[in-house]
C-alpha cells in the first residue's frame, strides 16, 4: 500500500496548490479529470458558476453504485501561518500543513488514490464507483444541490462523504436555520433618553428569552444527536455614541433537529416577541435566510453495515459510529433520495477552518485502507 499512501500525498500536495477559496474550483475539476483519464475512468464537468464546476468520474455501470464524494473549494487561509504560503504543502512532524488540507482536500486526495488502486487491481467488478468533486460546500452547496438535480439515484446508491471525522462513521448531523430579527424602538439625543425607546435594551430583554427558550429544549432527547440551539451570533445597532438607537438587529443561527422546520422556528421566535412587545410602541420583523435541513440514515442499513465491515477488514477493529458536529451536504443527498449517505474522512473538525490546517499523515494513510476496504466490500452485497 506504501505506493498508494504516496500517492495520496502526492494528490494532495498538487490539490492545495490550486487556491480555491469558495471560487475558481473549475481549474482543481480540469486537474483531477485529467489524472482519472489516465487510470480509465470516464469523466464529466459539470458548470454551476463561473469558473465553477463539480467533476464526476465513473469506473464501470452498474445498478450497485459507491460514490465518494466531497468538495473543492476551501475557506480564506487568515492571517499568521507558520508556512510560508498556506496554499503549499508542508510536510512537519508527521504533519501536512496547508489551507484545506484537512477540510476537505485530505478526504478527496485519499478518495483518489483509492479509486485508483481499486482500478489498477482490477477490484471494481460488482459495483460501479463513481467520484463526485463538488464546488461551493462552504457556502451555498451549489455543487452537490446540481448534482442531485441532475442525477437520480440507482437502486441500490452508497455515499460516502469524506468530510474529517477521524474516520467515524458519522451517521446524522444537525440542519442549520438562520433568521435576522429587527427590533424598533425610538431614536432619540442620549442626553435625552427618556425621548425614546432604546433599541439596544429592547433588544437585550428578547435575547434573554431566548437564551431562557433555548435553555428549556436542552432536555430533548434526539436519538443520536444533540438538542437544538438557538444562538446569538451577529449583533449590529447604533448611528452614532451620542443619540439613543432606534434600531438594533440580530442574527440567529439555529441548529435544528427532526420535526423542527423554518415556520416552527419562527413560531417560536414570533411568540417571544409578541410576549414582550404586543401593546408596546415597539415594533418588530423576523426574516429567514438559510435553511439547511438536518439528515439521518439508518446504523443497520447499507452505508453503515457497509463501513463497519470495511473498518474491520482493514483494521480488525470496530467502527465508532456518532453523529457530525457541523452541518454539510449529506443534507442534499437525503433530501434527494440517496437514503445510504453517511460521513466518513480523515482528520478532525478541530483542525478545519484554522489558522495552520493540517492533517495527520497517518489519518490520510489510513482513509486510503479504509475506502480501499469500502470498494471491496461493497461488491459483496
């Protein structure tokens, strides 16, 4: 496997070079197209944006279908990095340092070399392998959103999303709602509060509820997952240090669980602000924009028996099985009737989206075995 192991680097190292910072994935899509060419695989682009596409390449056809998936683009590198350029492998103390090279370009280059060994082994017989590249993850999920509109699944359709959890079977996550909440009160010259409502402290009292709200729900018992949140995260008011604002606006990021949806959410949000500011001069506007539902699929069911006996082959070990802690595209796949859908890739989410990145060599040489044992085990059953 040492060939494959430094292949994987290899992969990765060329992968990181391309700055793909949620933009310009379609040069990486060209790359990656190109080298599966080379190893047989039959190949598409797909245009989302401008200069934005997804690569899908195929090995064999079959109604037993494994796809690996996961995205190109990659979050701003920030400032302070030890490297001399985040968008050029390091290697350091068993270590590979590089903006994305944990989330997610780590899981791809593994996904890659993978697939090509299974090919050159001559190990894809029973199932047809597809490698789904998706552009936009990090913001929108245009990528994968084009891609299950385009692409229905076959009867029987394996995904595997390669995004870092250590390599535990992560068999749900949380959705994502976001609303901005609008509070109006009175502006008015600070040196003569009691002229207006104070935006600010009007503001203040509903955070309070929903801190007391979201406070309540933590005893929800969610199978898997954790309760729900319902969090502060974006806080803007004020013209000016001496009149008293008028307006204060918030943003709320919810972490929702089954059952919950935007309208019961905003329900919920709605009956705060009824509750404190009905019968008041205070007025109020709630808005919705975002929406990403949260997704499950079953631990006895095709993708999670079909990682547990992976694990077990290549490692003689038993697979941990949990939950995500963020919120990905496992979500559009649910959505879109590929029900066999889990996460499942090399690193840790601690070290995604960090100033430094970087991912484990033994975690990358690792997830080779492990979708190695993926291909092999899929064409079982």
């Amino acid at each position: 496997m040492q060939y494959y192991y430094e292949l994987a680097e290899k992969f990765l190292k060329k992968m990181l070079s391309f700055p793909t910072v949620n933009g310009d994935e379609r040069p990486l899509a060209e790359y990656i197209a190109s080298t599966l060419e080379k190893y047989g695989f039959q190949t598409q682009l797909q245009d989302v944006a401008d200069n934005r596409a997804n690569v899908v390449a195929r090995y064999g056809r079959s109604d037993n279908q494994v796809i690996f998936t996961g995205h190109l683009d990659v979050v701003p590198p920030g400032e302070g990095w030890e490297t001399a350029d985040p968008f050029q492998l390091t290697a350091r103390d068993g270590r590979l340092y590089g903006r994305g090279a944990c989330d997610m370009k780590g899981g791809v280059a593994a996904m890659l070399a993978s697939a090509v060994r299974a090919a050159e082994k001559d190990e894809i017989q029973g199932c047809e392998l597809r490698l789904v590249f998706v552009a936009d993850e990090e913001v929108d999920g245009l990528g994968t959103r084009y891609y299950v509109e385009h692409q229905e699944p076959a009867k029987k359709s394996l995904v595997i999303i390669g995004e870092p959890t250590m390599l535990e079977a992560c068999i749900a996550h949380r959705g994502v709602t976001r609303f901005r909440v609008t509070i109006h009160g009175r502006q008015c010259h600070s040196g003569l509060p009691q002229d207006g409502i104070n935006a600010i402290n009007q503001m203040a009292r509903f955070l309070l509820e929903v801190e007391r709200f979201d406070r309540e729900r933590q005893s929800m018992d969610c199978g898997i997952l954790p309760p729900p949140n319902m969090t502060a995260t974006m806080l803007g008011s004020g013209v000016k240090e001496n009149a008293v604002p008028g307006t204060s606006k918030v943003v709320l990021d919810c972490r929702t669980v089954p059952g919950e949806t935007v309208q019961t959410l905003q329900s919920s949000i709605l009956d705060i602000l009824h509750r404190l500011f009905d019968g008041t001069p205070v007025t109020y506007e709630v808005q919705s924009f975002i929406e990403v539902t949260p997704s499950s699929t079953n631990e006895d069911g095709l993708a999670c028996t079909t990682i547990k006996n992976a694990f077990r082959e290549a490692f003689g070990e038993e697979a941990v099985v949990t939950y995500f802690k963020g919120c990905c595209d496992m979500s559009y796949f649910c959505k879109a009737g590929y029900s066999e859908t889990l996460l499942c890739g090399p690193g840790s989410m601690d070290q995604a989206h960090i100033v430094n990145e970087f991912i484990e060599i033994e975690q990358l040489h690792r997830a080779v075995d492990l979708y190695s044992a993926v291909i092999r085990q899929a064409q079982k059953g």
